[in-house]
C-alpha cells in the first residue's frame, strides 16, 4: 500500500510539473510572475525551518541548531554561495557542533 502512495504521489507530481509548459507552450511567464516564484523556494525553506525549530514553546531549539543557521546565513549572504552549499555548510556545521558538544 506505501509503495502505491508513492507512487501515486510521484505520477502526480509529474503531471503537475508538466501541466505547465504543455498549457503555456512557446509563451513566456510575465515578469512579475517569475520573480514571484523564484522566491517561493526560499520563502517555504525559512517557513520550515522556524516551525521546526520554534516547534511547541521551542522546547527543541538547541545552541548548535542555532550555529548552523548562522553558518547558512554567512555562507549564502557573504559568501555569495548557492542556496544548496549554504544549507549544506549548516547542516555540516550543525553535525561539527553536535559532534563536539
């Protein structure tokens, strides 16, 4: 039954993925438009991380949690990296500081 909801969430997926350039076909999203969902990524990532980390009366949030998330915000702002190297150097990071503690 788990590998059907898979695979029905993923055959989904795709059709949805797909709706859109076979619905829009050779024409181009306004630019308004673009820029709204170049930003939805990084709206949705921070949305989630502070509801996983201020869960219930931010019982989980730990020092070294907070550690990582500096890492991110220093590697993507100041490094100028890529969104996915930043949450990568605060996940090490945060693996570092919990290893040490």
């Amino acid at each position: 039954m788990l590998w059907l909801a898979i695979f029905l969430a993923a055959a989904i997926s795709l059709l949805i993925k797909a709706a859109g350039p076979a619905l829009l076909g050779e024409r181009e999203l306004p630019a308004w438009s673009r820029g709204v969902i170049a930003l939805l990524a990084p709206a949705l990532l921070a949305g989630l991380v502070v509801v996983d980390l201020f869960g219930p009366h931010w019982s989980v949030l730990s020092w070294q949690m907070v550690g990582g998330l500096a890492v991110v915000i220093v590697v993507r702002q100041f490094a100028k990296a890529p969104m996915l190297v930043a949450v990568l150097a605060g996940m090490a990071a945060t693996a570092l500081l919990r290893l040490v503690s």
